[in-house]
C-alpha cells in the first residue's frame, strides 16, 4: 500500500511536470505565464513606490500619518 501511494505521487508529479514544461496555448508556455507574472509583480510595486513619492510632494508630512510613519 505504501509504495503504491508513492508510485502515485511520484506519477502524479512527473505528469505535472511534463504538461507544464510541454503543453503550448495560443503559443504561451507555462514558464512565459510565470515570467510575465514576475513582470507584472515588479511593474505593480514600481507603480505604488511611485503614487506614494507624488503623494508625499503633494500632501507632505500629512502623508506620514496615513501611510504610518
């Protein structure tokens, strides 16, 4: 029984692993998703640093209060 639970999971994870690096969508692969995720994450803490340096010129020391500092 127990090596038939490892068979499964050692199954499971090859096949997984196989679509991921294999299957192509309207030609993205699995790591472009996954890069592109990255790209989007970094743009989005890029773009809030920014909103908060024009909000502190704008409002000045008020912004300390809001933002906790």
């Amino acid at each position: 029984m127990q090596i038939d639970n490892y068979a499964q999971k050692q199954a499971k994870s090859w096949l997984e692993r196989f679509v991921k690096e294999n299957i192509i969508v309207n030609g993205v692969t699995f790591k472009m998703v996954i890069s592109r995720g990255n790209a989007y994450k970094c743009a989005y803490r890029n773009a809030v640093k920014e909103a908060q340096e024009m909000l502190y010129q704008k409002i000045g020391s008020s912004y300390k209060i809001f933002h906790g500092e």
